[in-house]
C-alpha cells in the first residue's frame, strides 16, 4: 500500500495548483506573462469543476466498486515499491493515453469529455472544466485492466492522481517551448495547445496525459505550427457559460438526434457511437470530413500525423496562439 | 470531507478571481468592424461560406444571408470570442421581435438563443421573414413570429 503521507501530498499538491490559477490570472493581467481570461468564462469553469467534484466524490464508488471485486480475482499481487509504482505509472499513462482517444473518436465518450474542451480559451483554470458524467460513461472499466494485472487500487489510484496533477500546468499559453528532449519525450503545453485547437489539422491528435510517446507511437502526434495558431474550443462552439449546459450539451444533441424521424437503426447507433459531428445525410464535420475537406480546399497541406504517418513533424515556435478577434 | 475542502477551495479561488477581475478589468468586449470583418470571423469555422452580411448595430453579432446554397450564418460575441452557426431548420425553436433586436430562441442545449439588434426596420423585417421562412422548412419546429 503506498504511505498515507503519499496520499496526503498529492492532494495538498492538487490544492496548491488550484491557487496558481488566480496567480496565472494575476501575471496575465500585469501581462507579465502571455495568456487570457475572460472572466464569464472562467467562473463557467469554477461552476463546472464544483459540479465535477461533486458527482466524482459522491459516485465515484462505482469504479472504485468496480476495480476491487476485480483486484479479489487479480493475477498476480504486486507489492508496493519503488519500481512497481514507476511500472503502475507508465501503464496508468498508457491507459489514460486510450481512454482520451476513445474519449474524443466516439460521440458517446466524446459527451463526457467534450467538457474539457468547450471552452474557448486556453489557460490554467481550463484544468477545472472537467466532466460531470465520467462515472456513466463506461469508460471508468478501463480503470480494470491494471487491478486485475494485480496492482493495487490505492497504487492505481496514487498513479492516476500524479498523472492528472502532472496535466495541470500544460494548460498555459505562457510557455512556449521546453527543451527538446522534452519535448520529444513528454507532454508540454506547446502539445497540449494541439490538443485543444479546434482547426481541421489539430483534431484528434497528442492524447497524451503524461508520456508524448504514446502519441508517437500511436501516429496521433501533431506538432504545433507557427504558421496556424491553435483556435481553441470546439467545431461548434457553445453559446452559453451556464455551467448546467456546459456539462450536458452534447447528451442533449444525441438525444435530439435520436428524435429525427425516420432514422435507421444504423443511423441511431452512427448518432449514438460514430465519432463526433457524424451525419446521416452525409453532411459530416467530423475530424476526417474537416481534413478532407480543407485538403480538397488546398489551402494548406496537413501534417502527416493527420494521417498517421508521422516521422518527422517539424517542431516550431508559437507566433501567436490568441484568436481575440 | 474530502468532497466538501474541494467544493470550498474551489469557491475560495473563484471569489479571489472575481476579485481579481473586478480589481483589474477585463479590456473591452470587440466589436464588429463590418460585413468584412465578421464574414472573415465566420470564415474561420465555415471557410467556403460566402454571402451578404448584417451586421448588428451595437456590432455584438451578424447574420450572413449564405449564398450560393441558401442558408443562414450566425455569428455572435460569446464573452471575448466568437461563436457561430450555420442555422438549419431544425435550430430554430422561435423568432420573436423586441424593439430593433431580433431574439433567435434555439433548439441547441449548448447555444440556446441569441439577440441580434438591427437598427434598420427594413433590414430587421426582411430578416425575421428570412428565418421564418427557413423555420417553415423544419417539420418538427413551430416558430412562433411576433413581428
């Protein structure tokens, strides 16, 4: 079992991030470091993060339910060390690396997770905007697979937390590049600002919670451009900051989907599962329908990684990663 | 208790944001220029979109009378940024007419409706008749006018 005081670190550290956000904000404001608030926009996220850690504090019993009947039947018990838990680490990543990309490539994970990026700015208090519903969606069994291999939940649970905390400062526009070794080898806000541009050509791409070799591995990896800023949020953006409807949009829009007539059975399942922006007339402004698109459009060429074939995305600076208009 | 320290540091942090906003002000919400301005701004989610675009007069948003295919553009200032839509039938839930501002009530959980003040009493009419009749297109929609 990993030590209490492990346990009691990690959550002073994740309250101790939380009180960099109004720093981040403070440094914005001075513009002694780059970056945006908006205020509606950011007390959107505190609302939603209230309601996040609600359902996660009050239904969280369910995975955690779940990942001990299956550590009873484990296959292996594998004791608490130093390198057990790097091991738990690096699998854990591994786990969160697929969990995301399901997260983004099927409508139905996608409505728990497009919380996160409904937003469209990009800065610390991004981290609060998180989903209401992670505990329906399914997606907490692939939470199964280490407690079965024969780790333990709080070992898990340790990991996971380390994984979330080490995501907290790569939701900034302050930094605009690490060291290339870093680069190369770890998630980085420069990544991270991909990962939330909603432009044809950083759809989908760096899941990576911790290790950007997941990605590389993977061909989802996509290197931020000078040329095309990251235009944050989604392919169709909100209208609203009320927190209810930030958290809930996108189950409303598969249910209202689910109400056209005249809808084949494999229609509903294509509005229920099918990746994101999928239409039955054809009309689709799914991720390969924008790219597609946009390389018909010829106005500027996609990076290889769009299709998987990425071997040698060019790494550049970020110019201008601000849409104010 | 655990739940509880979350839920209360997050509303500490959110107080001390709202403090920090009110203390130092956010800049000015933008504004449109012109019809160029906010076709380009729309360009940038539907960039084949072309058309004739009004412009709000407080400059908050725009509606783009699509062409060539036949179509409504949405274009309005949501906090700092810009959201937009191309309006289908089955968007709209009620057009209604306060006054020079157009209030566009839409089926959309995550945009649910939108003002757009259009000085110009001609240009306001030939609007609301314009998503009336794209309204009309939608079967399930019931658009209830009170221009």
């Amino acid at each position: 079992m990993p030590d209490q005081s492990l346990v009691l670190a990690v959550a002073a550290a994740q309250l101790i991030l939380l009180f960099s956000i109004p720093i981040e904000m403070f440094l914005v404001s001075r513009s002694w470091i780059r970056g945006e608030y908006d205020v509606r926009d950011t007390l959107a996220n505190v609302g939603v993060s209230i309601g996040s850690i609600f359902f996660w504090g009050t239904l969280s019993w369910i995975l955690l339910g779940v990942v001990a009947v299956v550590y009873k039947h484990r296959l292996l018990s594998i004791p608490f060390t130093w390198w057990t838990f790097l091991l738990a680490f690096v699998l854990e990543d591994l786990r969160y690396y697929w969990w995301h990309r399901i997260g983004h490539r099927s409508r139905w994970f996608w409505a728990s997770h497009v919380v996160h990026h409904s937003s469209q700015h990009f800065n610390l208090s991004t981290n609060l905007r998180q989903s209401w519903t992670s505990e329906f969606s399914g997606l907490i069994l692939m939470g199964v697979p280490l407690a079965y291999i024969g780790f333990s939940p709080a070992l898990v649970g340790v990991a996971f937390s380390l994984n979330l905390l080490y995501q907290f400062w790569i939701h900034t526009e302050a930094i605009k590049r690490m060291p290339a070794w870093f680069e190369w080898l770890l998630n980085t806000p420069s990544h991270h600002r991909v990962h939330h541009g909603s432009n044809p050509r950083y759809l989908d791409a760096n899941y990576a919670g911790v290790f950007m070799i997941w990605d590389r591995m993977f061909g989802s990896f996509v290197a931020e451009q000078d040329e095309e800023p990251a235009r944050y949020g989604l392919v169709k953006n909100l209208g609203t900051f009320n927190p209810i409807r930030i958290a809930l949009h996108e189950y409303a829009g598969i249910f209202r989907d689910q109400l056209r007539p005249g809808l084949s059975v494999a229609q509903r399942i294509g509005y229920f599962f099918g990746p994101p922006g999928w239409s039955r007339d054809g009309l689709h402004s799914t991720t390969a329908g924008l790219r597609a698109a946009e390389a018909a459009r010829g106005t500027r060429s996609l990076p290889k990684a769009a299709t998987g074939q990425c071997s040698d995305c060019r790494e550049s600076g970020l110019r201008d990663a601000s849409a104010t208009p | 208790m655990e739940i509880v320290i979350a839920i209360a540091a997050n509303i500490v942090v959110g107080l001390i944001l709202l403090a920090l906003f009110a203390w130092y002000r956010s800049p000015g919400n933008a504004r449109l220029s012109g019809p160029d301005e906010a076709l380009s701004i729309y360009r940038q989610h539907f960039p084949d979109a072309s058309g004739t675009v009004t412009v709000a007069a407080d400059g908050l948003a725009a509606l783009i009378s699509l062409r060539p295919a036949p179509g409504v553009g949405l274009l309005q200032l949501h906090g700092k940024r810009w959201s937009s839509r191309e309006l289908t039938p089955e968007d709209l839930r009620t057009i209604a007419v306060e006054g020079d501002v157009i209030n566009i009530s839409l089926l959309d959980f995550g945009w649910p409706r939108c003002s757009v003040r259009i000085a110009d009493p001609d240009s306001r009419a030939d609007w609301v008749s314009r998503l009336n009749a794209l309204a009309a297109r939608s079967e399930r929609s019931k658009v209830a006018s009170h221009a």
